[in-house]
C-alpha cells in the first residue's frame, strides 16, 4: 500500500490520506489503480491536479512499457474523470 506523507521540506501534491489500495494490469495493458476516495479531491483540486495525475500515468507507463492506458478508480468505483488517460 502507498501512503502520502507531507513533511516541512516537502509538500505532496496528492492530498492527505491519498493511498493506492490494489494495482492490477489486464491482458490488454490497461492498469487500475484502486485509490482511496482522497482521490475525489485530487479530480476537484485547484491548478495541480492534473499535473498529480500526469504524473502518476506518466511515470507508470515510463517505466513499465507493458502498460497503455491508467484506469482510476476510488474505493472500487470507475473514475469518469479519468477515463482514456
């Protein structure tokens, strides 16, 4: 399981309590990623939010060239927000 912490030196641009609950990789390279519902807050946050999520889509599928697509979901549930990213 992935935790956000923020420390002084260090502000996340994911919200507290952010935490990636399952990751699973499908036969035609789609990966989910089971978020806690913090990641409501990530969709509905100002300016940063869609850089948090390029960068989480980016650096997955940078370094495992078996994914094309990132799915996200919070608590189970689809993330519209998020689909074809």
């Amino acid at each position: 399981m992935l935790a956000v912490r923020a420390t002084e030196e260090f502000t996340s641009p994911l919200p507290p309590g952010f935490e990636v609950r399952q990751v699973f990789l499908d036969s035609l390279g789609v990966l989910y990623l089971d978020c806690s519902k913090a990641i409501r807050s990530v969709a509905t946050g100002p300016g940063g939010s869609d850089l948090a999520i390029s960068a989480i889509v980016l650096t997955l599928a940078g370094t495992f060239p078996e994914v094309k697509r990132v799915q996200f979901l919070a608590d189970g549930q689809v993330k519209e927000r998020y689909l074809g990213v």
